[in-house]
C-alpha cells in the first residue's frame, strides 16, 4: 500500500510538470498512471 502511494505521488508530481511544460501527450500518461495506482490502492483497502 505504502509503495502504491509513492508511486501515485511521483506520477502526480509528473502530470504536474508535463501540464507545465506543455507535454500533453506525456501528461495524459501520467494521469493514466495515476488513475491505476488509485485504482490498485482502492483494491488494497478493500481487501
């Protein structure tokens, strides 16, 4: 769980500067990252 949060961290700390940089494809990525790391640490609280 604890490495789920990090990692969904760094992504988000990723969207962040992509959106900044004006890397839209990049930052679609990113947010796709972050949405499966939610998604997993969901699955983790619900077990």
């Amino acid at each position: 769980m604890n490495t789920f949060s990090k990692q969904y961290e760094i992504a988000k700390q990723n969207s962040i500067k992509f959106m900044k940089n004006g890397q839209i494809s990049a930052y679609l990525h990113a947010l796709v990252e972050m949405n499966k790391y939610k998604r997993l640490m969901v699955a983790v609280i619900a077990n």
